[in-house]
C-alpha cells in the first residue's frame, strides 16, 4: 500500500453538468499520481504550510483509474467549504492534494459473485476500478445504481467504458423520481447468498444497506463499505 504523499495539483477542466454538482480535472505538477481503484484523496484550498500543518481540506473519491494521467473528482456543494470550491477551482489554479488513502477494493474478497450498490456520486470509486484494466478479472459483475432523476446520470461515459472493458458487466439504474428508491431486498434475492457486496453513497444508505443485508443472512465479510468520511 502506497503511503500518502503531499502533490501539487493543476485545475485543467471544470465541468458544471447539473445545479450544484461539479467535475474537476487535476493534473500533478509534483510527479505522476500514485494510487489504487477505489482510493480517495484529501484536496485543500488554501496552500499548505509546512510550518503550519495541512490546511482544512475535505475528501473526494477519485473516480478515475490509475492508469489515467489526470485525476477526476465530482462534488456536490453542500455547505462553505464546497461553495468556495466552487467558486475558487477554476481552470489553472494550483491546490494541495494528499493521496491515496483507503483501502477499498483491497480487502479480500472473490472476484466472483460481485454486487456494487451505489448512490449518487457514490458511484465515483466504483468507476476507478470499472474504467481500470483490471476490471476484466471480475466475473459478471452486477451494478445497481441509485440516481435521484435522469440528469444526474453524468456518468454515462464511464460506463460505457466499463462495458468495453468487462462486457460481463450487469447495469441496473433506477431514477428516484419515476422508480423510487433501490430495492435491496430484490437486490438480495436476485444474488446469490454468497455473493460479495460493495456499498458505496450517503452514509445514512451505507449503514442502513449493511444492517440490512446483515439480517437478510448475508456474513459481515461480505458486505465492503466506503465510508471514511
């Protein structure tokens, strides 16, 4: 496992597809970006110090893979700090990252039988290692895919990319505003007892997915969550 480094970061792209949301293109000024599937980075705003320690910063999954010479990131503005991303991050400005942490997709688990639950910009690490060449290895992968309304499906790119990579990929994308919410139950019966799940979105669908999954049968090393924030 990579140990975290400090690297200067270029803005090259700013995308605003919907209110609120945001993708960020970023380009390191201090060495080639060092990292895994499913790994996260902390992103600051204001220069780091060394004399002063690492300034407020917040985390973000990079969404993708590690073969890309450029990192993206999507965030949604929630509160200060996001605002002043959004207002701040424009194209050639340089920020502090710190990357990798996590360990998502490195804890054991078969390759075979895989279930990603997403919600929302949840789906974000599940695509740097769906974009990722070793992809392939998976078995029939199966992805659910909770969305609030069609337009923020932004993401249809990347997983027409993870089709191309692993053609066994199953996508199940359910819009809140015409299906309602993700069926785990269903998504339970329709998946073998054995199978492995990731579970990736709002900390409040994590806990209550895993709890949930937990009392259907499913063996607590089964269910792989992110939930670092």
């Amino acid at each position: 496992m990579s140990l975290p480094k400090k690297y200067k970061a270029e803005v090259i792209s700013v995308v605003n597809p919907i209110d609120k949301i945001y993708i960020i293109e970023l380009k390191s000024d201090s060495g080639a970006f060092k990292y895994r599937p499913g790994q996260f980075l902390h992103l600051a705003l204001d220069e780091y110090d060394p004399s002063s320690g690492w300034p407020e910063s917040r985390c973000y999954s990079m969404q993708t893979s590690p073969v890309n010479e450029f990192i993206k990131i999507t965030f949604s503005v929630k509160g200060k700090f996001t605002t002043r991303m959004a207002d701040e991050l424009k194209q050639g400005k340089i920020i502090d990252l710190k990357l990798p942490y996590g360990d998502f997709f490195q804890q054991d688990h078969s390759k075979e039988n895989v279930v990603f639950i997403a919600g929302g910009t949840g789906i974000t690490p599940f695509l740097s290692l769906f974009n990722d060449p070793s992809f392939i290895e998976y078995s029939s992968p199966k992805l659910y895919f909770g969305v609030r309304e069609k337009g923020y499906n932004i993401y249809t790119e990347f997983l027409n990319l993870a089709m191309e990579i692993n053609p066994g990929l199953h996508i199940d994308i359910r819009y809140q505003d015409k299906s309602g919410f993700l069926d785990l139950d269903q998504i339970f019966y329709e998946n073998k007892e054995d199978s492995t799940y990731f579970i990736s979105g709002p900390q409040t669908m994590i806990s209550v997915f895993k709890s949930r999954l937990i009392s259907l049968g499913l063996t607590e090393v089964n269910v792989k969550t992110d939930d670092w924030e």
